[in-house]
C-alpha cells in the first residue's frame, strides 16, 4: 500500500469516526461528550485532516453553537434524530432511495447483503436500521483502520455518497442550529475529500425525497 493510500485512510477513520459519533450518539453520552467538549474551542480547525478556506467559519459556527442559548445541544439532537415529531432531515438512506420513503427498505436490505458477504458486523440497538448516516461513517472509520481500502470504497460508491448529499442539503437547510448547520457542512467538505480517492464510480441511484 502507497503512502498516500495509507494517508487517505488515516484521514477517514480520524474524520469518519469523529462525524460519525456527532450524528449517532446524544451530546451527552459517554462517547460524543468529550467530542463537544473539544469542539466548542474553534482552534480545532488547524488539526482537522481536511483543510479548506471555509473550515476557520465553520469551526467558529459549530463553538458556538455549543453555547446556543435559543437551543440547547442536546434539545436539537432530539428534535434533530429522534423526535417525536417528523424529523427535519431523516438520517437513513433508504427513506431517499425507497419510493416509499420507508426505514428498512431495499437499499438497507442490500447493504445488509453486502455487510455479511465481508463479514462486517455493527452494534446497533435492536431493530435500528444499518443505513444511518452516523452508523455509515463509523463503518467506513472501522474499515479504514483495518487498512481495507477496497470496502472502504465500495461503502462510499454504493451505500453512501449516492443518497448523502441530499441527506446533507436538507440538514444543512432545516437544522436551525448553528453547530448542526455546521456539522453538515463539515460533513460535505469531508465527503467531498474522501470522494477524491475512490477508484471506483459512485453508483447512480433515483433519489425520492
């Protein structure tokens, strides 16, 4: 494996298991506290593997959002990812790639194919489907410590760049909140990074939200 090879992963399992935590785990649990804590300082930007003009605005946006005073961190994550009501912008791939808008769809149930076929196995609460943005990073994070760059890539060009972007616009629009506005913009600047090193073609796949 090239040095470059070995950067670009490095690159994504620091970044992928950063951004995956942040869309998976409420700000107040055990793995993403210690990761706001260390976001509400916008110095962090100068070590954040990807670097872009935008990265110095965002950074200060998502600090403070970690003192929004309208909206507490953990008030958005609810309103955000669990609810009650109808979520502004659904974090799982198949309600953009289902006709039906549907969790556990097709594509989850591909991706669940694909998953067993490499032996890939994530610990989710029950009946949480695997197609969640934040589960996807973690995944692509896990694959890229174990140093299997072509998972990696078949991950990003099939199960998750063909539906993120959208996912991304829509949360960047409706999250009324500046860290999670943040958050998506991080997230597209990121992906667009790792999308630099795919060898193989994103899959083209009909969007329905």
């Amino acid at each position: 494996m090239s040095s470059q090879d070995s950067q670009r992963l490095a690159v994504i399992a620091l970044t992928g298991r950063v951004l995956g935590v942040l869309y998976h785990q409420a700000p107040q649990s055990r793995d993403a506290a210690p990761l706001y804590a260390s976001l509400a300082n916008p110095d962090w930007a100068v070590e954040w593997p990807v670097q872009v003009p935008e990265l110095a605005d965002i950074a200060q946006r998502m600090a403070e959002g970690c003192n929004y005073q309208q909206e507490t961190l953990n008030e958005a994550f609810q309103r955000l990812f669990i609810g009650p009501h109808a979520l502004p912008a659904a974090p799982w791939g198949s309600v953009y790639l289902d006709k039906e808008n549907v969790l556990f769809g097709d594509s989850m149930i591909e991706l669940r194919r694909w998953m067993r076929k490499h032996e890939i196995g994530v610990e989710l609460d029950q009946n949480e489907p695997d197609d969640h943005i934040g589960t996807l990073l973690m995944m692509c994070a896990w694959l890229a410590e174990q140093r299997q760059p072509q998972r990696v890539d078949e991950l990003l060009a099939w199960h998750i760049l063909p539906w993120a972007g959208r996912f991304l616009e829509l949360f960047i629009e409706k999250a009324n909140h500046p860290f999670y506005q943040g958050l998506g913009e991080l997230t597209c600047l990121t992906l667009a990074n790792w999308r630099e090193g795919l060898l193989i073609p994103v899959a083209s796949k009909e969007l329905y939200l």
